[in-house]
C-alpha cells in the first residue's frame, strides 16, 4: 500500500478500511450492528497481537523479496482451538 493510504471494501456484508502509516498496518471493520474494530499488523516482521470479539490472535507480517506484496500470517485461538491464516496480496 502506498504509504499513508488507505481504501474502504465490503467483505462478507462489512464494511472496513485498511491505512498504512509507516511499519503499522491497521484495518478497521464495522460490523452489520455498528461494531468498530481495529486489528494492528506491524510492518516490521514483528509479532503483533489482536483480539477480535471471542478471537485472540498473534501476526506477523512480511513483504515479498520485490517488496510488492505482503504475507500476514495469523494464529487465531478461540475456547481452546487454534487455527493458523495466511493472507497475501498485492
């Protein structure tokens, strides 16, 4: 993302707006009742933490070797269970 920037989507009927400022990525969701929330990915390769409702999750982020695309990769646990995304795009 170009630095500073930012673009407003709908994903699965939500609205959220992704802003890049520096070495943090932020996305920032309103849900179909009105909900704002906010997940925090450092650019840096360091491990960020989020929770999101019931969800806690651990990231990292890291740009391609070309520097244009990034891979966040996102261990999520919820009541115990853990499962592990992977994210990438241009």
């Amino acid at each position: 993302m170009p630095q500073g920037g930012g673009g407003g989507q709908r994903m699965g009927g939500r609205e959220f707006t992704v802003t890049q400022e520096a070495n943090l990525l932020t996305q920032t969701r309103t849900s179909q009742d009105g909900t704002i929330r906010a997940a925090k990915y450092n650019l840096d390769g360091t491990e960020s933490s989020n929770t999101m409702g019931q969800f806690e999750s651990k990231s990292t982020a890291k740009w391609s070797a070309d520097g244009k695309s990034l891979t966040i990769t996102t261990n999520q646990i919820s009541n115990g269970n853990e499962r592990t995304l992977l994210r990438s795009g241009a």
